[in-house]
C-alpha cells in the first residue's frame, strides 16, 4: 500500500483535537472528535445552510453532498439535529422576521 493511501486510512480512526490545552487559553477543555464525525458534523452545517436559503430541494442537496440517497441524509440529519430536513426548514422560515419589522 502506497504510503499517501496508508496516511489517508490512519487518519479516519485517529482524533482530532479541538480547543487548546497550551499555555495561551490553559481553561479551555480539549474536546477529542473523529474526523469521520467531524465531516459529518461539517456536512450537517451545508445541510442546514442550504435549507435555510430554500433555493435547492433534498434531492438537489443530497446529490451535491455526495449522499447516497435522499433517506441517507434525512436519518442522519435527524440523527444530528433531532429534527428532519423538512421539520427544520419550517422551523427555520417560521423564526425569521420580515426586514420591514426589524426596528420597527
């Protein structure tokens, strides 16, 4: 096995770190995540992004994200979120507040 491959391959089951234990921010936790869960966090943010402009369908979103099915991506969302894509697209318009009423 070429050596970029094997580096590659290590990578998925070894943690990265997140935060700081230097001497800078001493308080801050470390916080040990995946790189496999932070690519799923990662593509769990385009997901909500991508709802929240209304401008792609699920389908649309999950084929430019690589899912391999539209079920792929709504079983994980909900996983992650807690909500469905649809459930938190709604959530999402019913929380936003027209222009015209800010500073109102």
């Amino acid at each position: 096995m070429k050596k970029a491959a094997l580096s590659a391959a290590k990578e998925c089951f070894y943690p990265l770190h997140v935060g700081s234990t230097g001497s800078v921010l001493p308080q801050l936790p470390v916080k040990v995540i995946y790189l496999k869960q932070f690519i799923i966090m990662n593509k769990i943010e385009q997901i909500k992004a991508l709802l929240l402009y209304g401008e792609l369908n699920l389908s649309e979103i999950s084929y430019k994200l690589n899912y391999s099915s539209i079920a792929h991506l709504s079983n994980q969302f909900k996983k992650i979120t807690g909500f469905s894509p649809t459930e938190y697209r709604h959530l999402e318009v019913m929380r936003r507040i027209p222009l015209e009423q800010i500073g109102a």
